[in-house]
C-alpha cells in the first residue's frame, strides 16, 4: 500500500475504512493514519483524528451565494476561505523516517 494515510469524508467511510485495514491485518495508527473531515461526535467516540470545519459558518456563506445567484451576482470571482483546525486523535502517528510519507 503507497503511503502511510488515508482521508475520509464522512464517519462512516472513515469507520469503515478502520474496519478494512483491521480485517486486512493493518493496525491503526502504526502501519495507517486515518483522518476525516467535519468533526461530528462520531469521530470522538471512535478516537479518529479528524479536521473540523465551521459548519454554521459554511452554511451561512453557502445560503448567501445562492441568493447572489439568484440576484443575478457573478460568483467566478469569489473565494471564500473559512478556517479549519486539526483535531488529533489516535487514529493518526507521525511520518515515517526518511520514506517522504
């Protein structure tokens, strides 16, 4: 297997993807790190490593460039950034030495 992670964008990938390495003889984190994105409480009970996103927030932008659309408003131009923080858990282990992972 190439690489040492794996990113899953939703609990239950990111579940079943522990599920598959454990079957597959893999262990988390030692031989892969598993990461998911959005920090639902799922990813808590389940110690998975997770990035979370200001939901509110993402909604709120999302709801106003529908609108913009809506009036007409060109969006090509528009980039939206919304900050995001790492959330570390023991789903995840540090880089092999030396392996560029």
């Amino acid at each position: 297997m190439a690489g040492r992670g794996r990113l899953a964008f939703s609990d239950e990938l990111a579940v079943t993807a522990s599920r598959m390495l454990m079957r597959a003889h893999m262990t988390v984190p030692e031989q892969v790190s598993v990461v998911r994105v959005d920090d639902h409480p799922m990813s808590e009970l389940h110690d998975l490593t997770t990035v979370r996103q200001p939901i509110e927030d993402l909604g709120r932008c999302a709801a106003q460039m529908v609108l913009d659309l809506l009036n007409g408003r060109n969006l090509t131009d528009r980039d939206v950034v919304l900050p995001t923080q790492l959330v570390l858990r023991r789903s995840v282990a540090p880089p092999l030495s030396g392996d560029g992972s």
